[in-house]
C-alpha cells in the first residue's frame, strides 16, 4: 500500500485529498473504493488486498475524513462537491476506463459518475445503496454523524463503533482494533475524537429533511452493476431494489440475510462475491 494526495478546489480554495494506493501503478485495469458518510478509505484494506493481485485498486479519503483535509467554514458537504473531486482524481490517475465500488455515499458518488455522457466508470459495484433513500433513516444517521464525542482511549471508540455498526458483527478483534485505529484521531489534549470533521453531521441533519431520489439518473447507468444489499437495511430497502431491477436489466443482486446497513466488505464471503462478479481470483486473506 502506498499513500498519495492530490489538490482539489472547493467554492473558498485548495483542499488536499490522501488516498491509498494497491497493486502495480501501470496496471491497466483500475478500480476506485470510496467509503461510506463517516468512514475513511482504510475500511477497503481487505478488499483493496484481495483485489490488488489484478487492480491498480484506488481508495481515496473522501474530503473532511481519515487523511484529507476539512473544509473551509462556510464551503458546503455534499455531494456536488464530492463527484468534483472525484473527477479530480481520476485526472490525476490519468485513466480513461475504471471500475467503481462504493459503500453508501460512495456509492452514491459513483451512481452520479456513472449516469454522466462519456463516464469512465465501467462496472459499478454499490453497497447498500440506490438511488432512492427516505427521509426517516437520513434522519436516524444524521442523530449520531458529528456529535464531536471525545474518548480517553482507543477501546471506547471501538466500543462506540460497535454499537453504531452492528451490521459488521462477523468482524474480528483484529478488524475491530483496526477500525478504531484507523477511525480515530488525536485531539489538542491527548484525546481521541472519530477522524472526520463534525461540521459533516451539520450538512447530514440539514439535508435529512427531504428524500434522496436520483432515480432520473438511475435509469441513464448502461454499464453492469453489482448491488450489495443487506436485507434489514433501513437505507435501502426491498421496494427500491425491486424497482432499480425493474428499470435496469444489468444489475445483479447478492442479497444478505440478517445483515443491516451495510456489509462491511471486509469478510471473506462478502470479498468472494466481489470477486467473483469481477471475474478475478484475488487472495482473500492479507493476514496470512
């Protein structure tokens, strides 16, 4: 793994976004992982190894998490934002073709991408996410998003990310510890507080008082899917997978018993189905 950053632009000035970087930089085949609303790019380690054997595999911290910069007070969070930047990088990889994977936001950058004339993204990998979310769970996410908690040690963050993702229970101690490492940075006074700025929790609220509806641009995606869903998911729910398969014929369903929002991507079952939708045989364990 190697670390890169680039600069993008934001309505105020420069910012700096750090992504991580697998496999052979002049591999032709290039896949991007972006992360979910609070998560960082490290949430891809095991994928982004399993993948690395065939990709360039390209995870970027989206702005105002993990590594890359917060934005300027008074420069919004959102989405338009996001694709900007994410246009940014694929210029900087230099790369007229690439595959997508995207958790939850993530995936809702790439469903924008994709939908554009000309896109470069040619299969599109979506985590628990279409192109319809109600208000209610917006509103659930944005209660705890930006609360600016402050921990006196690493086992209170994970304790706190346990309880907010239940849906990655099969995890590991080690993938647990790692999550909360990777999850977390140093305060001015020696504390831990989540890596991402709190300002995002203040966009998240404002916008959960109307529903996410891109089905118009849902419906302009030609290029084959893979959706990623888990069936107790309050964020994408049976009505609005049963209607993206009605509108588009390419897309492939795993679906996931008694798993939430979202699958983590990180156990082997759920690396394997990715994997296998890519066509590619990866190693799945990076531990070993």
């Amino acid at each position: 793994m190697k670390t890169e950053s680039f600069q993008s632009i934001n309505p105020l000035g420069l910012h700096r976004l750090v992504y991580q970087e697998w496999g052979e930089r002049d591999n032709p085949r290039v896949i991007i992982c972006v992360h979910g609303l609070a998560r960082n790019s490290r949430d891809f380690d095991e994928l982004a190894w399993a993948l690395s054997r065939d990709y360039r595999v390209v995870c970027p911290d989206v702005v105002g998490r993990g590594q890359s910069d917060w934005l300027p007070a008074g420069s919004p969070y959102g989405v338009p934002q996001y694709v900007q930047d994410m246009v940014a990088l694929i210029a900087r990889l230099n790369v007229s073709q690439l595959d997508w994977i995207g958790t939850s936001m993530g995936g809702l950058i790439g469903m924008v991408l994709a939908a554009y004339p000309e896109s470069p993204i040619q299969r599109l990998v979506l985590n628990d996410v279409g192109p319809f979310v109600a208000q209610k769970p917006l509103s659930r996410i944005g209660r705890y998003v930006g609360q600016d908690q402050r921990f006196n040690t690493l086992d209170e963050v994970e304790a706190l990310l346990r309880q907010h993702y239940s849906a990655y229970r099969g995890l590991s101690a080690q993938q647990w510890s790692a999550l909360a490492q990777h999850g977390s940075r140093r305060t001015e006074d020696g504390r831990f507080a989540l890596h991402y700025d709190p300002v995002i929790g203040e966009y998240t609220r404002a916008a959960a008082g109307q529903d996410i509806d891109l089905w118009a641009l849902w419906q302009k995606i030609s290029g084959p899917q893979l959706l990623m869903w888990g069936e107790d998911s309050d964020v994408l729910t049976a009505d609005t997978v049963n209607r993206m398969q009605q509108l588009n014929d390419r897309l492939e369903l795993s679906s996931w018993p008694g798993i939430g929002h979202a699958p983590s991507l990180m156990e082997p079952d759920q690396i394997r189905t990715v994997l296998d939708w890519l066509q590619v045989d990866g190693h799945l364990n990076m531990h070993e």
